[in-house]
C-alpha cells in the first residue's frame, strides 16, 4: 500500500523568505515521488518529480525538493517566496514495487505569501 | 497545445437528472482519471482507465459510470444526481508510465440541488 501525508494544512509565510512545504510517504518499495501545484480556479500543474539520482530536485518557478530515504519525505522548498507562488501543492507518490500506475495524492496544503 | 479538455466548465443539476462531464486529450496518452476534489479532502480517485475499452474503479466510484471508446476521450457519467456529488471534478491523463507526471484539465464544478 501506498500514501502520503501532507501535515500541514496551511504555511504563511513573508515575501522574501524561505518557503518548506512538507510531505512524507509510506510505500512497501521505493517510491516515485512528485509536487503539484493549484492555482485558484485551475487545474493541478507538474512541479517536479523525483525518480532516482540526486537527492536534490529542482523544478518549475524556482522550486526544488529534497528526497530523504530515511525520514521518508520530499520536501518542497524554495529560497525566496513570491506572493504569486501562493496557491494549493499537493505531494504524490507511487511505490515502484507492485506495479500500480495510480499515485496517492496528499490532502494539499495551502501556501500563502504575504507581501 | 489543448492538453486536456473537460466540458462543462460549469453545471447545475437538480437530484436525479443525469448528466455526462466530457473529458478529451490530444497527448496521445494511455492513462486516463476522474478525480473530485472537496474541501479538506483533496482529490479521490473515481475511475480511471489505462487504454481504450479498459476501464476501472478507483476509491468513490459510486454513482458514476465511465468508458472508453478512443484513446482520446474519457466521459463521466452521473446516473442520477445527488446533493453529494456537488464538487468539482478534474480529468488526469498521462503516458502510462510509473515515472510519468499526470496532466489535468481546467476542472467542472457541479452543484446539485
């Protein structure tokens, strides 16, 4: 079985400052893992995923998240935060064990920017 | 680039009409999902289909039926509305590949009276 857990429903953060939105993950394998993002009356949009390599990803708009193996988490971060990154992320996973295509998605977590 | 389309953008129904959310893309993808998203419950899977004439549940199928006919499109059908299906539903398609991102349309809200 697969799932992720966002456990925060809500970051606030200043303009200019850094920005972590949290996410861990349960998989029986190793896991596939991606950010999405929503903007108000939208669609998600594909941030970034991680596959296998650097630890490190780097994506859209200038975000990048770090997979960690042993705290099973892939937060998404940026170093600066623009009022217009506020919006819904959501965390998904698959396991590649199992051979399911379907991810798991998180809750979402609401990222707001003040100016 | 359309990517995905889902039609209507907007609904009413009142409980026990039947309706059909369309859902098209132009990807040339195999894999194709229903989703609802409701307040502080982020997106359920409904049904999702991984090739034409391959259909198949997914976490709240109740209620809605699904097939598909040609790669491109997928439609959801409501059988007969309820005040519970009120949501906004989003179609996902991708490449059928485990490392693949998921592509979603612009959403439909449905409100059922």
């Amino acid at each position: 079985a697969q799932s992720v857990a966002q456990p925060e429903d809500q970051v606030n953060v200043a303009e200019g400052n850094p920005l972590t939105v949290k996410c861990t993950y349960s998989v029986s394998g190793n896991p596939y893992l991606f950010w999405y993002v929503q903007y108000p009356n939208r669609g998600l949009q594909f941030l970034l995923k991680y596959i296998t390599g650097d630890n490190l990803v780097k994506g859209s708009y200038g975000f990048e998240a770090e997979f960690n193996k042993s705290q099973t988490s892939f937060h998404l971060k940026k170093p600066s935060a623009l009022v217009s990154d506020s919006a819904l992320y959501f965390c998904a996973v698959r396991d590649r064990t199992g051979g399911s295509y379907i991810p798991t998605f998180g809750r979402g977590t609401s990222l707001i920017v003040h100016p | 680039n359309a990517g995905v389309t889902q039609t209507p953008k907007f609904q009413v129904l009142k409980t026990g009409q039947s309706m059909t959310l369309q859902c098209a893309q132009d990807m040339n993808h195999e894999y194709m999902s229903w989703y609802r998203q409701d307040p502080g419950m982020g997106l359920r899977l409904i049904h999702y289909s991984v090739g034409a004439g391959i259909t198949d549940q997914g976490e709240v199928p109740n209620g809605y039926n699904v097939s598909r006919s040609t790669t491109e499109d997928f439609p959801l059908r409501l059988l007969s509305a309820a005040p519970s299906q009120t949501s906004v539903y989003f179609c996902a398609s991708g490449r059928g590949e485990e490392t693949g991102e998921l592509f979603f349309g612009e959403g439909s809200r449905l409100t059922v009276l």
